[in-house]
C-alpha cells in the first residue's frame, strides 16, 4: 500500500462524507455569533465566578481578624481560614492565568501542552482544597459562630469541642480517603462522586501527570 | 448588526461551508456518539468563529482550520470522550464498517475505523496525512519536528497497510501516543 493508494481511500471517504452531511445552518449561525461558549470560555467563566466568591471571602475574613484582633484563639481560627482562602485565590489565579496563555492559532501540540498543565493544576488545587477542607472545619466553625452569633465557641464549649471537631475532621478525612481509594473505581467515570474521589485520592492528579508525560514523550521521541 | 461584522460572518459562513469537511472529519475521528459530534462541531465552529479576525489570508483556510479544529478536539474533548469510548467502543466499531456497498467501501470503511481507532495524537498526524498535507505543513500544524513527523507517518502507514489487508498490526516501535 503506498501513500497515493491511502489518500485515495481517504478521498472517497471525503466524497462520502460531503454527501451525506448536512451542515446545521441554525447551529453555525449560532456558534458565528458568539452565542456557543468553547470548553475554554465556560472554564474561564467557572474560574472566575470561583475567584470572585473567594476574594469575597479573603475580603470578609480580612475584617473579621480586623475586628477581633484582640482576641488571640478567635483571631488564629480566622488566620487558619484566611490562609486557606488565600491559598484557593493562589491557585484559581494561577489557573487563570494558564488559560489565558492559551491561543487556538497556536500549534496543536503546544495547545495540548498547555491545557494539560492546566488540567494538572485544577487536579493538584481539587485535592489539597478536598485534603484540608475537613482540618479548617474546626477554625471555620469558631469564625461563623463569632461572627454570625457572636458566640466564643472556644469559652462557651471549652477545649474538648475544639479536640473532638479535629478530631472529627481527621476521622471524616482517613474514612473518605479509604473509601475513595477502594470503592472510587467501582463508580461510574461521569458521577460526580467518583470525580470528587479521583480528586481526594490523587488519581486526577496522577492520570493528568500522565497526560501531559505521554504528550511529552510523543513529542520528543522519533 | 454592525455591517462590517455581517460581511465578516457571511465570509466565514462562505470559508466554512467549503470545509465544512474538515470539521466533521475530526468530529467523526474523536467521537463516536452522534450528540457529542454535534457538540464538537459547535465547539469547532465557535473557536474558529473567534480566532477568524486573526486568519490571515494568505495561508490556506483548510490548513488554519484544521489547526484550530485539531486543537479543540486534542485538548478539549481528550479526557471526556474517553470515559464515553470505554463504554461503547464494540457498538462504535460495529457501525462504523457496517454494510459496505463493494469492495472499495469496505476498504473505506477500514481506514475510517483505522483512524478513529488511533491514539488521540496518531490520530491528527493520520488526519493530516490522509487530507494530503505535506510534512511540512503538518510539522507546522501539530508542531512537531520534521523528522518527528516522517518516523511516526512511516510506522502509522505500516499499521494502516496491516488494517486494510486485515493483518496483525505491526509490532509498535518507540513511542506511541499511550491514549487508547
């Protein structure tokens, strides 16, 4: 079989194909008009709508600590959280800025790349925010019942509460943790559960790693 | 409407309808289910939608538009469509050489399944190829060196040679792209 004798397969297929498909007119003229968002768009979009409620809340908690700055268990409650959400800032920011790097003119392998990394960013940011949102649990409960109830959580319930939620949080984190590594691949590919697990267990983290190795392995190896 | 903008659009509506193979040549290639053909035509025509102010004309649309059509279906569609393939992979290759009308079809419809049965990134290379783009033009487009291009081309013909004899594929040399 010779080069010549492929194509000219392929261009009966391209005869076969312009007969048979019909363009959506509505569909184009649609798309044209900028009414289709592209996968990119709608991330953009999803990035920051997440970066604008988590500056709200750097922006909240930045008074709150203002507020009770003279008290000093409130005020490392709110600082832990703080830290949290400026680390989430960080990594929408960081992921924002990947994608607006990112130009469809450019090559195909380059494009691929880039939206790889991207993907092992949001992989890595999903599963540290998954890994520490049940440790912030206790500081963040002390921050809303302050804050909302003006109640002293640490006065009112005493150290024992404070024990038990970590400790609470630390359980909820190990049992989640195991079940996401024995029964996360039972589950189907699309549930949203199954992602969150992918996510918790570091299997997105490493199946995009995965990606973006093999992508560079294809293009670096004759 | 702004009336430079209606110019601009029934232009590339024009441009669009004279490739318009091209996108479903990568839609038919990286998806299998017809929905998600539709969604990566849409997905296809609004990108190139976007980025057309910045087409220049001296270059070939067909070329620019597989660039930009290839790089939606690579870098978008990857992750998705593989959770959909693994599920309906037999159902897909089953129709996708059915009822062959002679022999020359069948042979069509091998190669048709060939390349959708490629790797992601074999996938592009055999696309281009196969729409008789010189190596050059493809190193350009995908953004592989040359020589790149001429080694995984050579061992992609020899697997497409093995496919439409209906032979065992070659054994696989270096690197294949490890998306299947």
């Amino acid at each position: 079989m010779e080069r010549d004798d492929l194509q000219e397969l392929w261009r009966r297929y391209d005869a076969k194909l312009q007969t048979l498909s019909r363009f959506n007119a509505a569909l184009v003229r649609r798309a044209s008009l900028g009414a289709t968002q592209t996968a990119l768009g709608r991330l953009r979009n999803a990035l920051c709508f997440e970066l604008i409620l988590d500056a709200l809340a750097v922006f909240l908690i930045g008074g709150f600590e203002a507020d009770h700055v003279r008290e000093p268990a409130v005020l490392a409650a709110a600082v832990t959280v703080h830290v949290y959400a400026v680390a989430i800032v960080i990594a929408v920011v960081a992921q924002l800025v990947a994608l607006a790097r990112i130009d469809y003119d450019e090559p195909v392998f380059a494009i691929a790349r880039a939206v790889d990394r991207v993907r092992l960013l949001r992989a890595r940011a999903a599963m540290w925010t998954l890994l520490i949102a049940p440790l912030v649990w206790p500081p963040l409960a002390i921050v809303a019942l302050r804050g909302f109830f003006g109640l002293d959580a640490l006065a009112v319930f005493g150290l024992p509460w404070l024990v038990t939620n970590v400790a609470t949080g630390v359980a909820l984190l190990a049992g989640a943790l195991v079940l996401a590594r024995r029964y996360g691949k039972n589950l189907p590919l699309s549930s949203p559960l199954r992602r969150a697990f992918d996510s918790l267990s570091g299997s997105a983290v490493r199946a995009a790693a995965a990606e973006l190795d093999t992508l560079v392995r294809y293009e670096t190896a004759d | 409407m702004n009336p430079n903008r209606g110019d601009r659009q029934d232009a590339f509506l024009a441009l669009l309808e004279t490739n318009k193979n091209i996108l479903f040549k990568v839609a038919s290639a990286y998806c299998r289910e017809p929905g998600e053909r539709d969604d990566l035509v849409a997905e296809m025509t609004a990108a190139l939608w976007k980025s057309f102010g910045r087409y220049d004309e001296q270059f070939r649309f067909s070329t620019w538009a597989y660039r930009i059509c290839l790089n939606i279906a690579i870098s978008f569609y990857r992750a998705e469509r593989r959770r959909v393939e693994r599920r309906s992979a037999v159902d897909a290759a089953a129709l996708e050489i059915a009822a062959p009308e002679d022999d020359a079809d069948e042979r069509v419809a091998r190669l048709e399944a060939f390349v959708a049965g490629l790797g992601d990134l074999d996938k592009a290379l055999m696309l281009l190829y196969l729409d008789e783009h010189d190596y050059q033009s493809i190193a350009a487009i995908l953004g592989l060196t040359l020589t790149n291009v001429a080694t995984k081309l050579s061992r992609l013909r020899a697997r497409a040679k093995s496919a439409l004899r209906d032979e065992p594929a070659p054994p696989s040399e270096g690197v294949t792209d490890g998306t299947r």
